[in-house]
C-alpha cells in the first residue's frame, strides 16, 4: 500500500503545480472579463484553494503514509480522501458535459486518464480505509 501512496502523492503534487497554467491555457483573462469582479476573483480563488488542498493531499501521502496505513486517524483520514474522490470522479462522469471531450483526441484522453486516476485514488484510499479498520 505504501507504493500506492507515494505514486497518489507524487501525481497530486504534479496535478496541483499544473493548475498554475490554467488561466493561459484556459484563456481565463479574455473569457472572464464577462464576469463581476467578485466572480472573477472567486474564480481564482477557488482554483488556487483547489490547488492548494491537492497539493496538501499529496504533502500528506509522501510524507505520512506509515500513518495512514498503521493508525485510526490515518484510516479516518484515509476514508474521507476516498469519499472525496469518488465524489470527484462522479462529477467526471455523470456532471461535466461530454460535449467538453467527445470526438475530440486530446480532451478525450485527458478525460480517460483523469477518470481512471480518481477510481485508482477512490480505490486505494477506501481500501486502506477497510484493512485498518479491521
């Protein structure tokens, strides 16, 4: 299980730094001038907090894992991660359009990967959660 955690750390890390190109790539400036100041802070506000928790999630996988895997608070902690994103990945299916991705190659991939990526999660952290609690 320690090997699951090092490699969900390490790609939360990485997911986290990316969103520092999400205004660029999202064209965020030109498509956000429509909204209300406070809109247009909330917007990033929000993507920086999101970062910051992901990137805080992976901190925590890296550098926690014995405590996660070996003590009640690390299953607790364990089972709120696999509630989150198992929630994350319903909004990955079932919420965001798949007009986004659909017959087009790149946002279908990015679309695969990332579901795949938060069953793996979803997976390893409620499995974590029932061995230690058993």
């Amino acid at each position: 299980m320690d090997i699951h955690f090092k490699v969900i750390g390490g790609s939360l890390v990485i997911l986290a730094l990316i969103h520092v190109i999400f205004p660029k790539y999202f064209n965020w400036k030109e498509d956000l001038k429509s909204l209300s100041l406070i809109n247009r802070q909330m917007m990033t506000t929000h993507t920086f907090f999101i970062a910051f928790t992901v990137f805080l999630m992976g901190l925590l996988c890296l550098t926690c894992s014995t405590e996660l895997m070996e003590t009640k608070l690390g299953a607790t902690i364990s089972l709120g991660l696999g509630i989150f994103w198992t929630v994350r990945l319903f909004f990955q299916l079932f919420i965001y359009s798949p007009k986004l991705w659909r017959g087009k190659t790149f946002e279908t991939i990015v679309h695969i990967f990332f579901s795949g990526f938060w069953i793996y999660m979803s997976i390893v952290f409620l499995q974590n959660y029932f061995v230690s609690t058993q």
